[in-house]
C-alpha cells in the first residue's frame, strides 16, 4: 500500500481513545493493530510517529489490548521507530509516550 494512503488511515484513527471504548476493541478486533505495524514498514517519519501514537493509545485504557499489541510485536516496531528515526523529535515523543503506556503491566 501507499505510505500516504497508510497515513491518512491512521490520521483517522488519530483520536480513537477519546471515544467510547468500544472503539478500541473494534479497531483491535478488526485487524487493526496488524495494520498499524503493516504501515509502520514505511520509511515516513511522520507515518512513524502517528502510528507509535496510535499504538500508545489503543493499549492506555484496555489490558487486552495493550497485551495484543505486545505480541504482535508492538514494541519491536516502536523501538525500530525510534532508533530509525533518532533524528525526528516527533517520533522520539511519541515512541517514547508509546513505549511507557506498552511497557505498563506487560
């Protein structure tokens, strides 16, 4: 796929926590998470960042989902995205922020 099409999806999905959690597990149960780490192959530093937010916030109110996110390889990508990417003060946030919600109770 198309890294600017892969990021508009996840520009959609940008504020999913603010929402009912309900919209969590729709996004994890269809597939979601897989997605995320499928666009993430991208090297688009702005991609980059908005999918290690995305990735935090899915996994900050849900423990299943934080878990899902974990074995899917969650934090692997987060912390390519950061070492890849040491120069891109947006990804070294946001990886970070990801990293300390993912981290938590795993």
């Amino acid at each position: 796929m198309v890294p600017g099409v892969q990021e508009n999806g996840l520009n959609a999905l940008h504020n999913v926590n603010c929402g009912p959690l309900s919209y969590i597990h729709k996004v994890a149960h269809c597939d979601g998470i897989r997605l995320i780490l499928e666009a993430m192959h991208h090297s688009v530093p702005s991609l980059q960042a908005k999918a290690c937010h995305l990735l935090g916030q899915l996994g900050d109110r849900d423990d299943d989902v934080r878990r899902r996110i974990v074995e899917a390889g969650g934090i692997r990508a987060v912390e390519l995205a950061k070492s890849s990417f040491s120069s891109s003060k947006e990804v070294q946030h946001e990886a970070k922020e990801a990293l300390k919600i993912l981290n938590d109770n795993v």
